[in-house]
C-alpha cells in the first residue's frame, strides 16, 4: 500500500524537501531504489550514492545535492524505522489453534491467539491476545507469555519461562534450559538441579539460535527491550539491564549483573559473577574479565595483520620479557657510566 | 515434600550446628532465603550475606558467625547438590508413545519409555528403559538410547547415533551430522561422505544448541560423565576424555584427542590433529593451537581496557620490532662504549 | 556393494600398483582399515601407519613403501572424496508427503519430492524434484527450493527463502530470519523492518545450528559451491563469494561483501560494511576489522601458553607504553652522551 511522502513526513515530523505528492510503497538502498521507493543515508559510507540515485525520496539529517525528493528529519535511522514499519505491516496472526498441535487443557490461551501446527504446550501455559506461536514449537508447563509476543517456528520453552509483552523470539532460541551446574565430588560431576526461571522483558527480541538458561536459584532476568542477535549464550543467573543489546555470538557467563544500555559488538565473551554498570560499550571478540564501574567504551579486539607478520609480532609478544631485561641492562649501564 | 535439617544432613553425612528439626522444603540464595529453605557458602564473594541470612540452614564447609542453623560438610558444593536432588526430585517419564509421534515399526522402544508428541523415529532405534525423548525430536534410523536418557524437545540425532545411560540432551541440540570435511578439485569443493558415527558415553549432559559431528571415518567420542555447556562445536573424529567440562561456545576442531578431566572456559578454540593429555585446563576465550603434554593450566585470555588506551596497546605491539630494533642499537652503542 | 579397486582407479583416473582385482566395500583409517577397505595419505602426520596398515589400497600421491595395493593420483583427497562417494551412495528420497505433513494447497513441489513427517509448508512454495525435506522442519511462505536439495530435520525456512539446487542444510540451521537492525530514538531500539531475503547459491552445504539473516534493504547472498560448518552466522546483506568454506562458530557482519574462495578458521569474526577481494584467508579466532584488498593470509590468532606465564606475558603488553619511553630515555641519554 503506497503513502505520499508528505504523509510519511507527517509520520514522522519531518519536513519534505520537493514534491510531497510522490506516492511511495518501498524501501530500498540509494543505488538500487526507483521512482516509488524511499531511501535514507545514516552512513557516510554511502554518500556517494546520493548523487545518481533514482529513489522517489531520501530519509536525511542536512540538505545535501540530490536528484531525488529529500525527507529531513533530526534522527534519518529512527525515522526510517518508523516508515519501514508503516510501509511493511507486520500481519496480525490469524486467531486459532491448529488441529495438529496438542494443547494441555489446563491452559489459558487468549482467543485471539494463534497456535500453529504440531505447537506441543504443556500443562498450565498462559498465552496473552494476540500472541503467534510458530510451527513445531514446544512450550513447557506453567510457562507465560505476554500479550502481542510473536513466537517463530521450532522454538523451546522450558517450563516455568515467563515471555514479556510484544517480544519476538526468532527460530531455533532456547529459552529456560538448565544452567550449567555441576559439582565435583570423588571424581565426578554432580548434576546441581537448576531451579530458577529465565524471565524476559517485554520488547525484548531474540535472536535465532539464541540461549537463555533458567536461573540455578532464583531466575535469569532480561530487561525490557533488549535486543539478542543470533547465537548468544547468556547463562544462568545472569540479569541484563534495560535496552541492552548484544551482537551476534558473544555469551554472558553465569550470575554477571548488567546494567541498562549495555551494547556489545559480536564474539565478546563475559565472565561470570561481575557487576557492569549502566551505558558501557564492549567492541567485538574482546574479553571481560572483571567488574566494570565506569561508562564508557572497553576493547580487547586484535585485528588481523598478514599471517607471516604476524607470527613475528607474536614471537616478540612472546620475547616480551626478555626485551625488558634487556632495557633494564642498558639503564643500568647508562647509569654506571654517569 | 520437606525434609528435615536432621536427615538432609544424614543424606550428605554432614554434622548439623543448630536444630535439626527443622523443616526444609526448597533452596534459595543467602540473600533471598526464607525459613524453609536451605543455602550454601561456597564462593567467598557472598560471604557477607552470612550475617543476614534467613535461611534454615546453611550448608558450609568450617563454622562461621550466622543466623542460621548450619550443615558443616567437607565439601558443601558437592552437599548442596545432593540436597537440591533430593528436594527436587526429576519426574519419572511418563511411559507411553504419544498418538502425534511417528515411530517406525521395526523399532525397540522399552515399555517404560515416554516417547512426546510428533516425535519422529526411523527404523531399527533401540531405546532402553525409562528414556524420555521430548516433542518434536528426531532420531535417525540404527541410533541406540541408553536407559534413563532424557531428551529435551527438538532434538535431532542423525542416523547410527549411540546414547549412553543418564544422559541429558538440551533442546535444539544436534548429534551425529556431517562433518565438515570436502576436497578441492578443480577449482570446486567435493564433499567427502562422513562414514563414521557420534557415540556419546553414560552420563553425559549436552547443553542446548550444541552439535556433535559424526566421525569420516571412525567415530567421534563423547566419553563417560562429561559435561558440555550451550552452543559448543565437537567436530568429527574428536575423542573427548571422561568427565571433561567445557564451558559455552567453545569448539574442539577435528580429530583431535583429549585426555580426561579436560576443562575449558567459555568461548576457546582447540585447532584440529592435536592430542592433549589428562587435567588439562584452558581459561575462557583462549586458542589452543599445538599439542599439550604436560597437565595444568593454559592461557591466552586477553581482557578488556578501555578503548582508547586498547588502541594505544595495540599500536605499541604492531611496533614491537622497531622497538626491538632500537635496543639492539642502544645495546650496540654502549658497546661501543666501552 | 563392492568395487574392484582396479573400477575404483578408473572412476578416478588412477594407476593401480598391485592387485587391480582387490574387492573393497568401504574406507576406514590406514590404522584401522581390514582387507576389503580402501584408506588414503594425505596428512604427513599419518604416515607411520603406512607400513603397518592392513587396508587392501592406499590412496597415496607418490609410490611408497607399503604392504598394500596403491592407488596413485595427482590429487590422494579428491579421489577420496570420489571413492568414498561412489561405495556410499546417497539414498535417493522415497517420493511422497507423508500424511502428518501440513502442506499448503497452493503449493508446487514436484512428485519425486520427499516431504516427511509433521513438515510445516506456507503458501505458495515451489520445490523441485527429487528434494528431501526432513521431518519437523518448517518453510516460511513464497520459499524456493531447487531440485536435488537435502534438508535435514528441523530446519526453518522464513518466507522468501530461495535455496538452490543440490544443497544440504543440516539439522536446526535457520534461514532467513530477521537481520538485526534496530534504531535507537528517544531511549528505545525501534525495530527496522528486514525486507530482504536469504538467497543460497547452488551446491552450497549448511552446518548444523548455522544461522543465514534475511536482507535489511536487499538480500543476502551466499554464492555456488559455498560451505558453511556448524554454528555460523552470516548477518543481513552479506555477500559471500562462490566456493567460500568457513569453519565453524565464526560469524560475518551485515553488508561486508567478500569475494570467492574466501576460507576461514574456526571463531572467527568479520566486522560489517567491509569488502574482501577473492582468494583471502583467514586463519582461527581472528578479527577482521578492515577491508582487505590483497588475496593472502591473515592472522590475529594468539595460542595459549601455560597460565603463570601467560600472566606475566599480559603484564608485559599492557607496560609496552612505558618500555618504550625508557627506551627513549635510553637513546636520549646515548645521544646527550656522544
């Protein structure tokens, strides 16, 4: 369904420089976009484009030179989300309980839900309106979800797992399986009964693949509209702070308590049992190892070099100390010569 | 169902301080416990929770100052799992194969087992007593389940997999796929067929999201008693020693041998070929690159500092060999000296 | 079904040196191979095996001295790959819906499709012959799957996913859902719609629990021959050229464009918004941060020392800063000296 882009303007207090009667119905980048398509530039990276692109408007913070209509606004990113989402409705879920899928007739599911088929819900299960739980998914007794949740296929909930209100959980995430407990005794591994909950936020959206464990006592707590990529391990007891988000593959380790607007780049790994505060920044593949107290952007990235010079950079990593002794020689001998 | 402090304590032979009469029904943390619940001291950090506690009882290893009744054990970690077990004992399977569950006549399905809804299993699985195998799994033709096994939903084992006893399989998780093993051949990658089968040993617990490959040629092993956490890689023809613990998102690369009681922190890679013998410990996010003959503890963990001093880290070792250089010449100099 | 080994050496256009009559029915290890196996050299470190080995032919590059039959080809693991393919057929799929299976009626899948037990498939998916798509799994609407594909059980398929021809995506992979975008206004993360799609070139091989994001704007594109281990992540509008082979756990960020026959290791992450020319490699548990214009190796890989000396080794890198300025003092001084 297409809207002008004085309308679009209007949704998002944005003043349209050019013709506001253009009839818009996509999105697409500046280099692929035609004459019914919107685009935007948040990254310079892009800018480039600007000056041959065929879009019908372009979201953007500053008047720049351009063939197409421009669309300014204070924040083009947060705008070109609320268009996108005008643009691309998400479709209500058609209300109703497959017939393949086995629903325990304890629970209370909201009649405007939709339960796909093969959904296997245990005993006790609460489902809010509006609600759409995909293919093949298992959730487990006495779990919860909030209303507006959208749930994709093949998921797992463990029993217990309390869902938030209009999060979206992507394919293949686990959400509630046991933490990782054992205790060592006479040479084996005892199995310590996990027997807390993972309780999630609402707003919150997690990835494909993801996993939230259940609490080993007490529960697993996510903050309300976090956001999980893909492949994210957050282990038992951990309690991640409002807005959080978390790229891809990183994994927090067991009881670590973060504060709100955390933000971390993929493949960063947290211990466990730490405290962050509210608005740090860890870049990706880096490594927290100890409490953090102070905001602010934290690294250990190691970027790649060519293999060859770097086989010599670590070696003299590695003859780190002996170079040190060597400067140490070299003070002491200045110093005998004054 | 509670028990009292008195037999707990007989149940770990433990020796109670306080009254043993008194009713436990659940654990707790020392913070949050209330008086019908047991705690337990084991990490120094939380020890200031001691004095304020309104636990029951604390299981801990010497006599502290405490509010609460205490339950002194030699090992309190190993106690408090035991004592978690028994307050909250796992539900027998209910035996049975759901009518949604498709399960191939030519099967061995032990009376005892509980096979869930739209499950799905080929022919010729052997599954032994008390199994329990959740909704939505798939078991492969020729795999063998060893008895008390239980299988969370959405499970995959691929064909001719071997399950031991006791074993606990997390949701998600997938056993017994290819291996990732092809030949380049004129300019193309052909795919090397993955003969061989995952066999995983008693008692083995499998964290949810983690896949285990089948072996080329050969098997990969899982042995006896160990434990893998969430989203961990053990690639084809990897034997694994007895009781190992690897922690998340960690991966072993192909055949590569490891000895027992192998621990390994979140987030570290074992390369391929290697052969690592017995009590070998790798710290999290580390890169485990040769062979290791010698029992202990290794490291290549590299944490965070703040980003702009990580910058200059990172400069000042890209420039480790003109510093190198600049001491030699320092070194030479003062010879010269001389 | 047994081959004689002088079929087998014709099939890879090899030279027999031996008994060409030799029946052989299977591969195994030149450690474990019996009298009608066939095994290979083509790692050094197993070469001590080949004076001992009781296999009925040896694939081997060269004449060597061994007990038993020779088969000499330019390329010992391509005809591997061949062999092994040729005495271990894949099973064709037994063509049929099976009757749990929830199909769209407005689907076009071809008679020689296999679709198994409890399969969930959307509107308007069109599959070629002689696809096999294994049980429980799921396939979002307008999905495409070229002929010949082999999907595993537990799949999902988000809607617009088109797969090409011979592809094997293995058990709980995920395609297509949603990149993670959001954009940040006013205190919260607004969700930007993924419009895009998933596009899976032509005999490309998914792992297990790998996760392929839809487009954001545009698609995401996985090019011929491409493959993928377990548990990895390729982000929203990646472009990875044909033939790429990346080891498992590594990830690749939004809109990096890389070319063909890129290889990586095992946990490797590469940042977003990057180009990579054809022909890089990059070695396990790097970071890419940057573009790379020249074919070559890359490396960011530290390997683990014993933990004490580990310790000191950090110590060390994070007093470079300081090194270096006594070092300048050092030459300062020598200078002031002359």
């Amino acid at each position: 369904m297409a809207w002008t882009l004085a309308k679009l303007a209007a949704h998002v207090n944005g003043r349209v420089l050019g013709d506001g009667s253009a009839q818009i119905d996509s999105v697409a980048t500046l280099a692929d976009a035609t004459d019914s398509q919107i685009s935007f530039l948040t990254n310079k990276q892009y800018k480039p484009y600007l000056a041959t692109t065929n879009a019908a408007a372009v979201i953007i913070a500053t008047e720049e030179e351009c063939p197409s209509n421009l669309l300014i606004v204070d924040n083009p990113h947060a705008a070109y989300a609320k268009i996108a989402q005008a643009l691309y409705p998400v479709e209500k879920p058609a209300p109703g309980i497959h017939p393949t899928a086995t629903v325990h007739e304890s629970c209370t599911i909201h009649e405007t839900v939709q339960i796909s088929a093969n959904v296997v819900i245990e005993e006790n299960v609460v489902i809010g309106a509006g609600v759409s739980v995909g293919a093949n998914c298992f959730i487990g007794k006495n779990s919860q979800i909030g209303q507006d949740t959208l749930i994709y296929p093949l998921v797992s909930l463990y029993h217990s797992t309390l869902i938030g209100e209009r999060c979206i959980i992507h394919s293949n995430s686990v959400i509630g399986a046991d933490g990782f407990g054992f205790a060592f005794d006479n040479g084996v591994w005892l199995k310590i009964p996990q027997v807390g909950r993972a309780v999630i936020g609402n707003d919150v959206e997690i990835g494909a693949c993801t996993t939230i464990d259940r609490g080993a006592i007490g529960d697993t707590i996510i903050g309300d509209g976090v956001k999980l990529d893909n492949q994210i391990q957050i282990a038992h007891n951990v309690q991640l702070g409002d807005q959080s988000v978390i790229a891809a593959q990183s994994g927090i380790a067991g009881s670590t308590k973060i504060g709100k607007y955390f933000m971390i780049g993929g493949h960063t790994a947290v211990s466990g049992h730490l405290e962050i505060t509210d608005n740090v920044v860890v870049t990706g593949k880096s490594t927290v190892t100890k409490s953090i107290k102070e905001p602010g952007s934290y690294s250990s990235t190691i970027p790649v070099e060519p293999s060859n010079k770097w086989r010599r950079y670590v070696g003299r990593f590695k003859r780190l100390e002996s170079l040190s002794k060597r400067v140490a020689k070299c003070e002491e001998t200045l110093k005998d010569k004054d």
